[in-house]
C-alpha cells in the first residue's frame, strides 16, 4: 500500500458489511467529495475484490491500490480519473 496516509480525505470501514452495501456506502461518500480527493475502504466483504475496481471503471474512479492478500482488505480509491 502506498505511503498517502498523509493525503486520505476520508476513511471508509465496511467490515461486516455485505454486497451491495459496501459499493451503495462507497457511491454515497463519493458524492460528497470533492474530484481528486482520496478515501481509503477497509473491508472484508470477498466480492469487493471485484466490486470495487469495476466501480472504478465504470464510475470513471481511480483505483490507487489495493491490498486484498489477506482480510481486512484496504482500497486507495481517488475520486475522478
């Protein structure tokens, strides 16, 4: 995971949570930021695996990296491309 500890807008923990809800609280505090700002996604939730880039792709989101090795997976999510 890069070092952007120093650059994260806001932080996302969707332990426990289960598709859709990651992607659905995911869309809801993109909203509220502004394009360039970044949140990092704790989650545990297997599907996010997937989820969570193709959000990126087809929500034109940048995915910065991801961390799914072992759980809790963490996401570097950068609004806007």
């Amino acid at each position: 995971m890069h070092n952007l500890s120093m650059y994260i807008n806001q932080n996302l923990n969707t332990l426990g949570l289960r598709c859709p809800e990651p992607i659905m609280m995911i869309r809801k505090i993109i909203r509220n930021m502004n394009n360039g700002d970044i949140v990092l996604i704790t989650a545990d939730d297997p599907s996010t695996i997937y989820d969570i880039p193709n959000f990126c792709y087809f929500m034109e989101h940048t995915l910065l990296d991801k961390k799914i090795d072992i759980i809790p997976y963490y996401y570097l999510l950068k609004k806007g491309i």
